[in-house]
C-alpha cells in the first residue's frame, strides 16, 4: 500500500506557527479570564444598586436612613411610621425614586401591580404575571429578597422589598429590577472588541515573526544550500559567519567539519596515490620476470620464484604498514600513568637486539606520564630501527629520555651524515626517503605511523639535524589536556593548529 505523503513545513513556518499558537492561547486565556472577573463585578455592582435603592427607600418612608451591610438578609423590610397606609408610602416612593438606565420598579398591593414609575422605562415588570406572582410570595415571608428572575424582557436581577405600615393590614411589596443581559452584554461587546484588536495584534505578530524568522534562519539556509553543493570532488567552499549567536556558533562548527572532511578526504587520496605508486613497482618487477620467464631453465624459475616472493614480502610489508599507519590514526590511544625512567629502560633493552649496532643508554627521566606504554615503545623502536638503518658504520647509537616543564622527549641519536635542508620537506612525506639510491628497505611508512601515535598522545616528533648525525624525539605532555611546548630546534614542531606537524612526521 503506497504511503501518502506528508506535507513538509519549513522550520521558519513551524516557529511562525508556534508563536502564533502560543500567543493566540496567551491572549485568548487573558481576554476570558478578563471577561469572566468583569462579568462578576457587573453582576456584584448590579446588586449595590439595588441594595442602595432600598436604603433610599427607607429612607423616604422612615425618614431614617440604615447602612447596607452587603446582603439581603441583612436588610430589614420597609415599616412605614410617617404614613398611615400602605398605599400611601408606595406612591411617596414611587414618586420620589426615578429607576435609571435599563431599571424599572413597580408596586404591589395584597399581590396586585399598583403602582408603576410615571417616567419613561426600559421595560415593565407588571407585564409578566408569572414574575409579579413570584415577587409577592416571596413579599409574603417579610423578608427582603435579592434574586435573579428570567422573564419575558431577559433576565433581571431584582430586589423584593416588603412594606408594612401598622393599623393598615395591606401587604406591600416594592420591586426594583436591572436587566441584567444588557449589561453584561455590555462587558460582552468590550470582549469582542478586545478579540478583534487581539486578532489585528496576531497579523501583526505573525508578520514580523515571519520577518524576524527569516533573518535568523538565512544562516542555516545558506548552509543547506553550500552542502547541497559540495561533493567528494570539492568540498573547499564554506559558509560565511555573520553575528555571534547559535546560528553563527553552528557555521563554525559545520565550516569545522568541512575542514576535517576535507583533509580526511586530501589525506584519502594521497594515500591512495602513495599505495597506487609503491605497489606499481612490485607488481611491474614480477610482471616483467614472469613474462621472461623460460620455464625449461630451473635456474631461471629458481630465481624468478624468489625475486616474486622478495616482491610480495614487501608488498605484505607495506600493507602491514598502512593498516598500522590506520588504525593508530583512527582510534585514540588508552593512557594511563607510567614511569618513564622504567619505560626508557625496558625499550632500550629491546633495541639492543636490533643487531650490527652499538647501543648506549644516554639520559633517563625521572617523571610519571600519562601514556601508552605500548604505543610509545612501538614508535621510540621505530625510531631506533631508523637510526640503526642510517647512522655510519662503527659509530654508537643514543637513546635516552629528558624531561621538560609539562613534557617529557624520548629521543633517538645517530652519529651517521646528517639530513639534509632540501631533503627534510621529502622525509615529511609518506614513502619518501632522504636517500632512496642506498639500497635500504623499508615502506617509507615509519615516521608517519611514529607521528600519528604522537598526535594521538596530544604531542609531536622533532628532529635536530647537522652533519654529526640526527636527533629523532617523540615529545608529549606529562599533564593531560595540556599541550606540549615546541623544542628549540625543530622539525615537524606543531604549528597553531598543529597539522602542519601531524603532515610532516614520515620515514627518511
């Protein structure tokens, strides 16, 4: 079943869209919460009003005029003592207290509508039976009664005050009502008007958050496009930087990243190109022999045979190298604290079985490293193995260990004719030599695999080199995280951002 496919939102819609949604949910719980307090003090001023109207009615048939404690059970029902009748004390009231803006009033008698307000009103309360009938009962208990009453012209918040006069046996009941829809709508219309500005407000927001959006995101859109453009074949071209925020902090670390890919890629290819040339030779040498062979002379395929396997033991040998030459420079070596004075000792009786050679045990320091013992002594012997290919016949061979302020040096030194000037750039090379007309074999790999365990111990190989003879170090820190200083004489010393000596550490 074929999937469908799901629309995809930019990052720039989905932040616009996120802001929108949490601004519209801010601004929506405001408004309602705004609205819901307002309706409630509507409603709580509706009922002051009413309250007062009764003390000012009181205040017309006693002469007297009594605080409003705030509810209706407090109040007490009207006792006319001024008048004589019940009637009498509803008409001076009626009279005397004009119902305002959406208000009407009306009196009763013994249950009846007697008496209404001789001004203009908004409505009239003796045109519902049902809410006459229902204020005159609750007239009837004698106390004052504050309530809400859905009738024919909305829903009316009302007081039912009850008025007797003494001698006259009528029951009175005065009854002021607000129509309380209406002014609540009122609070209703200020809510929509405070939607729509809050509507006008999200366009507004919407548009400079698109605006803002698209400032802030162009960085990463100018990134997506250069990778889109980079390939294997070029991979030179990077992102500018603009600003010093996130975004800017991301192209440094994507602009990093090319870097590294870049030169994994460079150092890729040269090896490629070193390994295509050394196996051409081999592989053309047996090739060439093979095709001369005459197999009916034994000596001939006698000494093509071993010509062929002399060619596949360096081949082997070579191969041997680049995976070594791999594997140091793709996983970082496991430390640990080890005593160089022990180290230096163990090493130098290892290379005293390189014979043909006089050894001498120089130097030794006395420090703890933080190292692997292993891969230390593989490159301090490979360091020894070239010396003992190129130092002069007869002479001794030093070996030793010094220590520095932060960084310890294991050294190797010859006494044999020196490197020259214009021959150090070729030794930095892979599979170069300092002289490749004196018959000495070897892959041409050594000094890039003793490199590669020196950046990997977070150091780097030197050499002092004059026509007394050579000096091979492998310098690294004795502190952690701490970077090795540069040795006063130098070759392959790390530059600022040490590549240039991680390139330059190969066999001569």
């Amino acid at each position: 079943m074929a999937r469908i496919p799901v629309p995809r939102w930019s990052v720039r819609s989905r932040i616009l869209a996120v802001i929108l949604i949490v601004t519209a949910l801010g601004m929506s719980a405001s408004g309602f919460t705004a609205y819901l307090v307002q309706r409630d003090r509507v409603v709580s001023g509706l009922d002051t009003e009413l309250l007062a109207s009764v003390e000012a009615a009181r205040g017309i048939v006693t002469g007297e005029s009594t605080a409003t404690a705030g509810t209706s059970a407090e109040v007490p029902a009207l006792d006319s003592t001024p008048f004589t009748t019940v009637e009498a004390a509803l008409s001076a009231v009626m009279q005397r207290l004009v119902p305002g803006r959406y208000e009407s009033s009306v009196a009763l008698i013994d249950g009846a509508a007697r008496f209404i307000p001789g001004t203009d009103i908004a409505f009239h309360l003796e045109d519902d039976p049902e809410f006459i009938a229902r204020v005159a009962s609750e007239g009837e208990r004698g106390e004052v009664t504050l309530g809400t009453a859905v009738t024919t012209v909305g829903t009316l918040r009302y007081v039912a005050v009850p008025v007797t006069v003494e001698g006259d046996e009528a029951l009175g009941v005065y009854v002021t009502a607000v129509d309380a829809q209406r002014a609540v709508d009122e609070v209703g219309g200020a809510f929509l008007t405070y939607a729509g500005l809050a509507l006008l407000s999200l366009v507004a927001i919407g548009g400079v958050g698109w605006f803002v959006a698209g400032r802030l995101l162009a960085p990463i859109r100018r990134l997506s496009e250069t990778a889109s453009r980079i390939t294997a074949e070029d991979v030179s071209e990077r992102i500018p930087v603009n600003g010093r925020d996130d975004v800017s902090a991301l192209t440094e670390t994507v602009n990093a990243m090319l870097d590294r890919i870049d030169e994994a890629l460079t150092s890729q290819r040269q090896l490629l190109d070193d390994v295509r040339h050394e196996l051409k030779t081999p592989i053309t040498i047996v090739r060439g022999h093979l095709e001369l062979l005459d197999p009916s002379k034994a000596d001939d395929v006698a000494a093509t045979r071993n010509l062929a396997i002399d060619e596949l033991d360096r081949m082997t040998e070579l191969v041997d190298d680049i995976d070594a030459l791999a594997r140091v420079e793709r996983h970082e070596v496991l430390t640990e604290p080890v005593d160089v004075a022990d180290l230096t000792r163990q090493v130098f009786t290892k290379v005293q079985g390189i014979a043909g050679r006089e050894w001498v045990l120089d130097s030794v320091a006395d420090v703890v490293a933080p190292v692997s013992s292993s891969r230390i002594t593989q490159a301090w012997v490979q360091l020894a193995d070239n010396a003992a290919k190129y130092a002069t016949e007869g002479t001794p061979i030093r070996l030793g260990s010094t220590a520095y302020a932060g960084s310890v040096e294991f050294w190797v030194a010859d006494s044999g004719p020196g490197i020259p000037v214009d021959s150090q750039k070729r030794i930095s090379e892979r599979f170069g030599r300092a002289d490749t007309g004196r018959g000495i074999a070897g892959s041409g790999l050594g000094l890039p695999i003793v490199a590669a365990i020196a950046r990997a111990h977070g150091g780097y190989v030197s050499l002092t080199s004059t026509r007394e003879g050579s000096r091979f170090g492998i310098v690294v820190p004795t502190v952690a995280n701490d970077a090795p200083p540069p040795p006063a004489h130098g070759f392959l010393a790390p530059e600022a951002d040490h590549e240039a000596a991680a390139a330059a550490s190969t066999e001569r």
